[in-house]
C-alpha cells in the first residue's frame, strides 16, 4: 500500500481513532527502535488482552501472560539485541573495520562489489553463515518457553494439572494433592 493510499485511510478514520493512527503510522516511517516498541505493545495487547479478560484463574493468567510477553519480546527485541550486538560482534573480531561495515550487506551485493577482494569476501562469507546460524537460537528458545512456564506454574500455584490451571476441575479433588 502507498503512502497516500495510506494517508487517506487515516483520514477516513473516525476523530476519535487518527491520533493513534498518526503515531503509528510516523513510528513505522522511523523503523528500527521505535517500530519494535509500537509493534511489540500492539501484538501483546491484541493477543494478551482478549486472553486475560477470559482467563479461568491466576495460574491460567500467569500461562498466558507468560507466554504472550516472552514471545513478543523474542520476536520484537531478541533479533536486534542478539544478532547485532552479540553475534556480529562476537564473530566478528578478527575483521577490520572495513569488513565489519561490510558484514550486513547482502551476499549477492558483496559479490558484485569491486571495492572487495576475493580474499576479504571469503573472510566475510563464514562469519555471515555463523550469523545466520546463530539465529536459530530465537526459535529454540520460543520452543523451550513452554517448558519454563510449566516449570513456574508448577512452582509458584502447585499446578501441573491443566484442568486446575484453567479451573475446569470442578471436583476440586486436586492432582497435586494426591502426589504429596
């Protein structure tokens, strides 16, 4: 969608709603921080406020929130933060300053550019793999949330029984009792 085509559907909007739709609309010409924060605060809200409202007990809560928070904040903010400030940083210490500006280029540009040498193109070339690799590590980690979330579950409400987290155990005559 184009930018005016943009613009007149804000202006088409209702009095009450162009405010938020100007700041939005101004965060994502900005990119970069801003966007991950506006983005981040309007998943969570959209996917956790509906669930929270819904929501059977304070441990079915708590899962939720968990988990809606913890993901935002892998998908919004872990890439930036890992992959810019750790992982390029990290595999990339035996380059010169000239490399390292070259690293976030794509592959195919770095190909075509005559400024390189074949020799610093193979030197940037596994240090570009590594990074890419190590971004596996944000879905892991989404994978092993969880995990986590039944581990607090367990330890802060004594639940491991989803039926007494969600509150549909209405025999009150509790698994975890049981176990003790």
């Amino acid at each position: 969608m184009s930018a005016i085509q943009t613009n007149k559907l804000v202006q088409n909007l209702p009095s009450y709603i162009k405010p938020i739709a100007n700041h939005l609309q101004k965060q994502e010409a900005k990119g970069g921080a801003s966007l991950a924060n506006s983005r981040f605060i309007q998943d969570t809200m959209t996917n956790f406020a509906p669930k929270a409202v819904f929501s059977r007990s304070k441990a079915d809560f708590f899962d939720m929130g968990f988990l809606e928070i913890s993901e935002s904040m892998l998908v919004y903010y872990c890439p930036s933060l890992i992959g810019e400030k750790i992982f390029r940083k990290t595999y990339s210490k035996g380059l010169n300053d000239k490399l390292c500006k070259e690293i976030s280029k794509p592959l195919e540009t770095l190909k075509n550019s005559e400024a390189l040498k074949k020799e610093e193109l193979n030197k940037i070339k596994p240090v570009k793999a590594a990074i890419a690799i190590s971004s596996m590590f944000i879905p892991l980690t989404e994978y092993t949330l969880n995990f986590f979330k039944n581990l607090f579950t367990l330890k802060l409400f004594k639940q491991s029984d989803f039926d007494n987290i969600a509150n549909l155990n209405k025999s009150k005559e509790k698994y975890e009792d049981k176990q003790k």
